[in-house]
C-alpha cells in the first residue's frame, strides 16, 4: 500500500509541476533557475500537503524555494488515506 501511495503522490507531483498554471508563475518570476532539489511532502489523510521540507538543494534562491514551498502547501491530491493515517514521500524535481 505505501508504494501505490508514493506512485500516486509522485504522479500527481509531476503533472502539479509540468502544469500551465505553474508553468506560468514559475516563469513570470524564476524564469532563471535552474538546478534540482529533494524535498520531504507529507500528506494527510485528507490528501491535503500537511509539509513541504527542502532536504537538499542545488537551487540557493530562498525566495524561489518558498514560493515552491507555499505552492506545494495549497495542494491538495485526489485521493484520500485512512482516518488519521499521515504519509511522507521524498520526492526530486529538475529545472
């Protein structure tokens, strides 16, 4: 069951990212950066973003880093986990 979380949490992630409306602020604001970074999403059970943790980053632009962070954190997936059930993914995005 956690590898079809992941899988999930990871496919979702990747079309929130390839997305027009990220897509489109990413480049109104951080059309420049470039780099990767590996960040901890912990999901609830509700499929709402409960944490978005920056692990490890080649990417040193702290506002861009936050602007991921808050747009990670308005996310909510489309799928739900059992009561009281929290789930965290490690998950790597390239620019």
């Amino acid at each position: 069951e956690d590898e079809i979380i992941v899988q999930t949490v990871t496919n979702e992630v990747d079309l929130l990212f390839k997305s027009k409306d990220f897509l489109q602020k990413k480049e109104k604001k951080y059309n420049d950066i470039t780099g990767s970074m590996i960040v901890d999403i912990g999901v609830i059970h509700s499929g709402k973003v409960s944490t978005f943790y920056n692990v490890e980053s080649t990417i040193t632009n702290i506002d861009f880093i936050n602007f991921m962070s808050d747009y990670i954190l308005k996310h909510k997936f489309k799928f739900k986990l059992p009561k009281k059930s929290r789930h965290k993914i490690r998950y790597t995005i390239t620019f």
